[in-house]
C-alpha cells in the first residue's frame, strides 16, 4: 500500500473519531447538565427541610415556654413538646447529610466528566492519542 493511499484512509477515518467525540462530548455535556440540576434541586429540598425544621423547633420553642407559664398542667405538653425539638433536630441533621453527601457525588461525578472530556477535547481537535 502507498504512503499516500495510507495517509488518504487515515484521514477519512479521522473525521468519524471526531463525529464519535462529538457525540461523547455531547453525552458528558447532558450528564454534566443533569448533574448540576440534581445537585441544585437537592440543596435547594435540604433549604426547605431546614427551614421547617427551624420553625418545628421554634414552635417547641414557644410550647416549652407556654407550658412552663401553665406549670404543673403544662408538663405534659413540655415532654411533647421536647420531643417535637427533638424530632426537627434529628431531621435538621439528615437534611445536612444528605445535602453534603449528594453535593461531594455530584461534584465528583462533575469531575469525572471534566476529566473524560479533557481526551474528548484533543480528539476533536485533531490530535488523537492513542
């Protein structure tokens, strides 16, 4: 085979490599989309659990507060009413959790990806790696 009968098939197929990172590229571009939405719904869900959870506790508040001006009858409702704090605390805390957690997977994942497009880009600038 010539050099340059060579050189032609090797440049016709370079054109399919690219087309292939483009779509790679634009795979890892959705999932990095999808990525970023999960990780944006899931701080912005945790808020919203943290800010009932601050208004449970604020409630109990006021409750504890009642009770104790009620006195003996109230201490019934002052165990109900520790129970309730005790309840938003122990949701206050998964809600942290699981907005640490899912923002250190998705940040990862976004990292993964940007370190996967990282070849992706020197193939569909022409320089292909091998």
């Amino acid at each position: 085979m010539s050099i340059a009968l060579s050189a032609r098939r090797r440049s016709q197929s370079e054109p399919t490599v690219s087309v292939g990172a483009e779509d790679e590229s634009d795979i890892s571009a959705l999932i990095e989309r999808l990525t970023a939405e999960v990780n944006q719904i899931a701080c912005e869900k945790t808020r919203s659990i943290q800010k009932i959870t601050n208004q449970m506790k604020m409630l109990a508040l006021n409750a504890l507060i009642e009770s104790s001006r009620a006195g003996a009858q109230g201490a019934g409702f002052a165990v109900v009413a520790q129970e309730v704090r005790s309840v938003g605390q122990q949701v206050e805390t998964i809600a942290r959790e699981l907005e640490d957690q899912l923002t250190k997977r998705t940040g990862n994942l976004m990292n993964s990806i940007g370190a996967h497009d990282r070849p992706l880009a020197r193939r569909a600038h022409g320089r292909i790696y091998r």
